[in-house]
C-alpha cells in the first residue's frame, strides 16, 4: 500500500502585539471578507520568498 502524503501541518503563532493594531487588523480582514490567519500566512511567505514586505 503507497503511503499518502500527510497534509499542511498548522502551527501556533504567539506574538504580542498591540490590541488596537490587532482589532484594526482583524476589522479590516472581516470587512474584506479574508480571514485573519490566511492573510497573515501569505505576509508570511511573501517575506520568506522576496525577504520584503
């Protein structure tokens, strides 16, 4: 039997940041209809891959 591929492992991100920039963040994601943690992955790997903003 092939064995398949496991799938996108999630991992718990514990920053602090400050409370208005992160309710501004999230009011801004849920008026644009995204989710929070999706726009904060694609920053993510948008830095990772051009190591800029």
């Amino acid at each position: 039997m092939a064995a398949t591929p496991k799938g996108a492992q999630k991992v718990r991100v514990d920053y602090n940041i400050d409370k208005q920039v992160h309710d501004d963040f999230v009011r801004a994601c849920q008026a644009k209809g995204y989710a929070p943690q999706i726009v904060a992955e694609r920053v993510f790997r948008k830095f990772v891959e051009t190591g800029q903003m």
